[in-house]
C-alpha cells in the first residue's frame, strides 16, 4: 500500500544570478498570478525571513483543495531556506542557492504527509500516481518561472 506522504529532491538552474533570483522570489504578491494552483495567499511578516509565514491555499489538478502554512525557520538571502510546513499538509521543505557558470542552481527537497482523509485514502492505492502529479505540477511551476524571468527581461 502507498504511503501519504510526498517527497521531493531535484536540483533547477536559473540563467540570472541568485540575487535577482532572490528579488524575484520575494515578490511573493505575484504568487498568484505565476501559479494557478496557488489561491489566498498572504505572507505576514517583513518578506522571506526567519519568522516570516506564508498561508494560502494549493488547488492541484485533484478535486481536493489543500490550505498550507509555511514558516520560514531560517532564511539567508540568496542562500537557504529552510521551512516547516503545516496545514492540510505537514512537513519540511528546503531551498539552496548555489552559484555556477551562467547563473544559479537551486537545490530543493522537501517531504510532506497529506493530511485530508481523502488523500490518505487516495494514496494508499494511488501514490505513484499522486507523486508523479505533484512532480509535473512542479516541472510547470518552474517552467513558468523560466518564462517569467524571461518576460521580465531579466535572463
């Protein structure tokens, strides 16, 4: 039987430098409008520091919606982060920005359990399934951030 639980390792390369990755990441009002599955988020604090919390709402290609927390527990600019995760999901979440020739390379991980019954339940049968959707959703989160950065002239 499959497990409820979403992991989640791979390493993305940006064509700008980390700190203009960075800048960008902290438009966080943007969110929305670069992600579709992304609905009411809201970031209290003074943006992507240590302490920081962002809540919203993750709408993935299933007919369940799922409402997160992310605490940013530790945040070096242009560096980490490193996040608990909270909500109808529980976890921990990581990002690294590394410099390399021609821009950055950052290295996510994360690893969440779904805690909606009907996930649970969804999982126990179809997790191979469920893992290869959330990975696709993240191939087009990055995709779309590509062309954002394109689009604003910054690559």
């Amino acid at each position: 039987m499959g497990s409820p639980v979403i992991t989640y390792h791979a390493e993305h390369r940006f064509p700008v430098r980390r700190e203009v990755l960075w800048g960008e990441l902290e438009r966080t009002d943007e969110f929305e409008r670069w992600w579709r599955w992304l609905d009411d988020l809201r970031l209290e604090g003074d943006g992507l520091v240590p302490g920081a919390v962002l809540r919203g709402v993750v709408s993935p290609p299933v007919p369940y919606r799922m409402r997160v927390e992310v605490v940013l527990v530790s945040a070096v600019r242009a560096a980490t982060i490193d996040a608990e995760v909270h909500g109808d999901l529980d976890g921990w979440a990581r990002l690294a920005f590394h410099d390399e020739p021609g821009g950055t390379r950052v290295v996510v991980a994360w690893s969440v359990e779904m805690l909606q019954r009907p996930m649970r339940i969804a999982s126990r049968f179809g997790q191979p399934v469920l893992q290869w959707g959330h990975d696709r959703v993240v191939d087009a989160t990055v995709a779309g951030f590509r062309r954002h950065l394109a689009a604003r002239g910054l690559t």
